[in-house]
C-alpha cells in the first residue's frame, strides 16, 4: 500500500483522468441551515482516500493488539526487576504513543463514519482534547493492570479474562436479543462461515480496545454498516463509572497485598494519583464532547445535559420508594400517637369521674 501511495502520488496531475466522481456533502449547519457542496473527487484521490482510511484502521489494529500488550509486559517487567534502562524506556514510551494514536485514530474515524453526510472539519483543540484524554486513561490503566498483577498473579488472569470475553460477546447477545437476520451483504465473496470469521474478528478488535480505554467506535451486527450510529450517553457513563470502580478495587487488592518491592514507594500517593489521573482523562473527554467536537451541532443534547439524565436516573434507582418512607413514618409517629391517646383518654376519664365522685360523697 505505501509503494502504490507514493506511485500515485507522484503521478497525479501528470495525467488527464478519464471520468472523475462526484461527492455531495453537506456543511455544517450555521443558524438552523445547512448547504449541500458537490466536489469533483479523481480517481487519484478516491484511492488516496482509501489508501488512508486502510492506514487508520490499521494503525487502530496495531495499537491495541500490538504496542498494548508490548506495553503492559515491558512495564510489568520494569516493576519486578525494579529497573528501567534507558532502551526500555524508549520503547515503552512509542508504544503509549502508539496506542495514544491509535485511540485518537479511533476517535476520528467514528466520528467521519456517524456523519458520513457533512464535511467534517477537526481543529487542533479537538486533537490536543482527545490526545490528553486518551493518554490519562491508557497510561493509569496500564499501571492499574500492572500492579495488580505484581502482586496477584493468577488474579490478574480472570480479571482479564471477564474483561476480554465481556466486551467480545456484547455485541453478539445484542444481535440476538433484536432477532434481525444473518448480516450477508458484508462481501459478496464472503460465504457465510467467512462472514462468521470476519464479525468475529471485529468483535476481537472491539473487546481488545475496551479492555484499555473506551472504544468510540461502537460495533452494531444487525446494522448494514456494523457500526452504531446513535450517540449513547447512558453507556458512556455507565462504562466510566464501572471502570473507575473496578481501577479502584484493583488498586485496593495492591495495597493490601504489595510486597517488599514496593517498600520505597509511597502507596497512598500513587493510589491517589492514578485515581486523579483516570478523573483527569474524564474532565478532558467531557470538554471534547462539550466545547471540541466538530458535530457537537448535530447532538440531539449535550455531554452535560445525558451526563445530569443518567445521574437522575441512577440517583432515582437508588432513591427508597415512596410507600417503605411513608410505612416507616408512620411507625415512628404511631407511639406518639398512642401516648397522646392514652393521656387524652385519662383526662376524659378523669373529667367524667369528678363528678360521680361528688355524688357519692354527698350521699
């Protein structure tokens, strides 16, 4: 692919192409308006825009099943043999570079994907925004993983394992939950047991990126592009919220069970920078959502307005019903009521009984 690019490259414009294509996208809307452009798009240039696009993707597949797991293992060798040479750390830190990029990468193509029809722009706000989200969240995840597993060793394989298979059958127990046909125009070339091989090499992927940060492309087998379109902020909150738990527990089994090669390392203040580090990565996906976002336009509603909703909603779940307080008010209030009833009885007893009281000595 890189020799045809540069093959192409060099060669455009030296020679009239026959036909050329034409695109129409659409701008992005300025006071409730939106103009439809038409661009004349060569034959050069489509197989350029391919040749990129296969380039992202597969950045995206070298990042998270390549510079990831290079990463976690350089690291964890680091943390045994309490020492970092000076190639190591070299090495470490392409590959967080890589996986950094390969999210970013990531980002940009669910983003061109769910508004195929404008002409989407990204600012460099919107690149530093994603590139210091991404490095917060991959670089404290990767450390949780790491200490975690220097300490429980065999732990560490489960917690991966439900992690991994998590992820990679979601997707699938959606498809059969909407009971929608068999996907078969993935390749017309495909059979049906490659096309079996292929969504579950996709689903692979999938699960590979959320086991280190979320996935922003999100994976929809009974949709004709496999990809979810809608913008669903109940599950990027729910996914956040369960992560930063589990990273919190995670951290809590190391500092019950760290070992004698942790013994200069001050453990409360590493426990609370990974966890301000992981808030971190947060606050900068919400300003990227909020302020960055090239299609923010096009949201039905805002980050903070689906963040305030689903706290509602949890805050609502977690909130007693209204019948157990009413139950519970009235048991506090009935013995108060009762002494009040006793002590009005004795004094209409007491009223009652004077006078008969007064007869009797009289007679």
């Amino acid at each position: 692919r890189c020799v045809e690019v540069f093959y192409i490259y060099f060669r455009a414009g030296r020679v009239e192409e026959p036909y050329v294509s034409i695109t129409k996208k659409r701008q992005m809307p300025k006071d409730g308006y939106s103009e439809e452009i038409e661009k004349e798009v060569g034959q050069a240039e489509g197989k350029l825009c391919t040749h990129r696009s296969a380039f992202s993707r597969a950045s995206v597949i070298q990042a998270f099943l390549g510079s990831a797991p290079q990463l976690t293992l350089q690291l964890y060798i680091c943390v045994l043999q309490q020492e970092i040479t000076a190639a190591r750390s070299i090495f470490m830190v392409l590959s967080l570079l890589s996986i950094v990029y390969g999210a970013l990468r990531c980002n940009i193509l669910a983003i061109k994907i769910k508004y195929d029809d404008y002409d989407v722009s990204v600012k460099p706000a919107a690149y530093l925004c994603i590139f210091m989200w991404r490095s917060f969240e991959i670089a404290t995840r990767v450390t949780v993983l790491v200490l975690f597993s220097s300490v429980l060793q065999i732990w560490i394989l489960p917690v991966v394992l439900v992690n991994f298979f998590g992820f990679f059958f979601y997707p699938w127990i959606l498809f059969w939950q909407s009971k929608s046909p068999f996907p078969e125009n993935i390749e017309k070339a495909l059979s049906r047991v490659g096309t079996t091989i292929v969504l579950c090499l996709l689903t692979f992927l999938y699960a590979g990126i959320n086991m280190f940060c979320w996935s922003a492309v999100q994976v929809k087998l009974n949709d004709p592009d496999l990809i979810n379109k809608s913008q669903n902020w109940y599950r990027l909150t729910v996914y956040y919220m369960l992560r930063f738990i589990e990273n919190a527990f995670l951290l809590l089994m190391w500092y019950i069970y760290k070992t004698d090669i942790y013994l200069y390392v001050c453990a409360p203040l590493l426990v609370l920078q990974l966890l301000i580090g992981y808030c971190m990565a947060v606050l900068f996906m919400l300003v990227f959502y909020q302020f960055c976002h090239p299609c923010k336009k096009l949201f039905s509603s805002s980050i903070s307005e689906g963040l305030l909703s689903c706290f509602k909603f949890l805050c609502f779940i977690c909130k007693p019903p209204k019948s157990t307080v009413l139950t519970n008010k009235a048991e506090v209030r009935s013995p108060e009521n009762t002494e009040e009833a006793q002590s009005s009885s004795k004094t209409i007893d007491s009223q009652k009984g004077n006078p008969y009281q007064s007869v009797s000595s009289n007679a």
